[in-house]
C-alpha cells in the first residue's frame, strides 16, 4: 500500500505541477495568478462531472462502461492535447 501511496504522490506531484505552468505560460504576466486560479476552478469542476457521470454509469451499466468512459475521454484528451498545445517552447516569452 505504500507504494501505491509513494506513486499516486509522485503523479500528483509531477501532472498538478505541469499543469500549474502550463496555465501560468498561457496567461498574460498580471494574470497568471487569477490564470492559475480559474484553471484549478476548471480541473475541479470537470472532475466532479466526471466522477458524477462515471457513478451514474456504475450504476446503471456496470464497471466496464466506466473503463470505457475513461478510455474514451483520455484518447480525446491527448488529441486535444497535440491540437490546441503548440509545440512552441517559447510560449513565455510572448508574455514578457
């Protein structure tokens, strides 16, 4: 179990933070604090509607539906992902 807990820890740390910068790049300087702030209201509010969305798919349809649900959001996520994330490393530097 602690592994798990050593693991989930490293996830957290590694994604929570990425994605942290990733919001405070896309924000003008004098907003990366409010930018920051509406990204971690967004990542709540979806992950409510996901986890109410995949309990009422528990119920109703069984733990493979949940799988799939899962599955299905994550593909679109990356391909939203390699859509609308330039490849540009040099994001920040439009914003000094």
């Amino acid at each position: 179990m602690a592994v798990v807990f050593v693991c989930y820890g490293a996830y957290q740390g590694t994604f929570r933070a990425a994605g942290k910068a990733l919001a405070s790049d896309f924000a003008p300087r004098e907003l990366r604090a409010g930018g920051i702030g509406w990204y971690n209201f967004l990542v709540g509010l979806t992950q409510l509607i996901a986890s109410v969305i995949a309990g009422l798919l528990l119920d109703h349809l069984g733990h493979q539906a949940v799988f799939i649900y899962g599955a299905v959001f994550a593909v679109v996520g990356i391909v939203a992902l390699l859509i609308l994330v330039p490849a540009d490393s040099s994001i920040s530097e439009r914003f000094e």
